[in-house]
C-alpha cells in the first residue's frame, strides 16, 4: 500500500509497531472477534461502527494509531479512512491477528 500523501507507510510490521510507545492499539474486528482474544491494551472499534464512532475514539489527530483486523483488510480501509479526516500516524498493522496475535 502507499503512503496517501502522508510521510509513513499505510502498513508497518507488528514487531516495529510493538517498539513503540505512546500510541493507540485499535482492534477494528468485531465484537465477537474482539472477545474471543485480542492484544493487551487494544481497543475495540469495529469497522463497521466506524463512521458513527468517530467522535467517541480515544485518540486525536496528533496521536499515533496502530490498527490491526483479522488478516489486514479491514485495517487498511480503517486507516485510510482515520487518514482522510487527518489521522496521519495512523497505520495498519501488516498480517493482522491471524497471523502474529495467537502467538502472543
């Protein structure tokens, strides 16, 4: 994915997201996804709730937002849509949960 006029890359991988402190962990899968595991301190927004959500994130514009989905789809249209409206250290997590959260 490109960057969409923004200086970081849509993606990053889960270990360098990891290295990171003083950012937002979204969960964007759904409720019933999110229940049955998700990352230590992520939070559940759905995808699909997104839109009438947007008021209520725990985050602003400033802040940097780390977004992972089952496998990385649904990750990617959150972030660029968190983009659109000036979101711009908002990226997805690469692979999602499927592939590095039963690890952890």
């Amino acid at each position: 994915m490109t960057s969409n006029g923004t200086n970081l890359p849509i993606q990053i991988a889960y270990k360098d997201a990891q290295n990171q402190s003083n950012s937002v962990l979204i969960d964007c899968r759904t409720v019933e996804e999110f229940e049955s595991g998700h990352l230590e301190d992520a939070i559940n927004v759905p995808l699909q709730h997104l839109a009438i959500s947007i008021d209520d994130l725990p985050c602003n514009c400033e802040d940097t937002i780390y977004v992972y989905c089952k496998s990385g789809n649904r990750s990617g249209t959150f972030t660029l849509y968190l983009r659109s409206l000036g979101y711009s250290k908002c990226q997805s997590i690469a692979g999602g949960f499927e592939e590095w959260g039963e690890s952890e």
